[in-house]
C-alpha cells in the first residue's frame, strides 16, 4: 500500500520546469491554464507563477498568440462565432482586452461564416420535417456562437436553399 501524499508535494516526480514544458508540447495554453493544470498537480503557487514568468519572458507563454490563434483556427475551421471564441478564451482566463485584439485581428464577416456552416449542416437534415430541421439548425448555430437573429435569418435561407436543389 503507497503511503499518503504529503500536502504540498506534486503526484509528479518531474520538476515544475519540465511539467509546464509537458503541457506546451502537447498544445499551446494560457498563462492561466497552465498556473491552474500546476497547481493542481501539486507545487506551490509561488514557485508556479514565477516559473510562469520565466516562460513567459523567454516567449514560450503568450496569451496574446495563443489568443491570435485560438480565434483564428475557431473562426477559419470550425466557423464559430464571436460569442463561443470570447467565452473559450475567457474561460481559459484570457483577459477580455486580449480577447478583444484577437478577435480584431481575425476580422472576417460572422454573418458569411454562418451561412456557410448552415449550408453545410442544412444538407444533413434534409429527411427531417422542416420544423426539426430548423429548430435543430437554429440551436446548432446558438451553440456556436452566433447571435439568436442571425442564427434565424442563416438557417432559414440555407434551408430554403436546400430545399430549392433538392426538388
């Protein structure tokens, strides 16, 4: 039987160095998300934040790039809206300032990226009686972050669209 953990001691042999070096291979993450992943694996506040600023000075965390590209690839590949890239980010404890510039910079039109993803998703509900199918869109657009008013407007027009070609 392994004895008890002692508080203050990580589960994890590794040193918090190559801990927070771990964490980065696998992807890039925010200061936040990395003070609260060590942490949580057992060192000290302290010793976490300063080795943070220790990666942070060398540029290996940046929340203004993970930002940049966190909204870029929401935006570009998964077509979401303002909405869920601000609140991934914020709940990854990007500040809302950060947040702001990224979502600047990534630009686009919301209302093309929405129709797009309706159009796509319009195709795969074509069995289903307009109600559902609608009310399903609709919700699918919600959910990824586009506003109630457009969400209507785009699963509207992609199914009406889609209805057109398939007659």
């Amino acid at each position: 039987m392994t004895p008890p953990r002692q508080a203050g001691r990580p589960k994890n042999p590794l040193s918090l160095h190559d801990r927070a070096l771990r964490l980065l291979a696998v992807r890039q993450r925010s200061r936040r998300e990395l003070e609260m992943r060590l942490v949580a694996a057992g060192f000290e506040r302290v010793e976490v934040r300063e080795e943070l600023d220790r990666l942070e000075s060398v540029g290996l965390v940046d929340d203004e790039r993970f930002a940049l590209e966190f909204a870029e690839h929401a935006a570009t590949r998964r077509l979401s809206g303002r909405r869920a890239v601000t609140s991934s980010l914020g709940a990854k404890g990007v500040a809302r300032d950060v947040i702001d510039r990224a979502l600047a910079e990534v630009g686009g039109d919301e209302e093309e990226r929405a129709a797009d993803l309706a159009r796509t998703r319009a195709a795969r509900l074509m069995g289903l009686p307009p109600e559902a199918a609608f009310r399903r869109l609709f919700s699918f657009l919600v959910r990824r972050g586009y506003d109630s008013a457009l969400a209507r407007r785009v699963a509207t027009d992609a199914l009406r669209l889609q209805a057109e070609s398939g007659e």
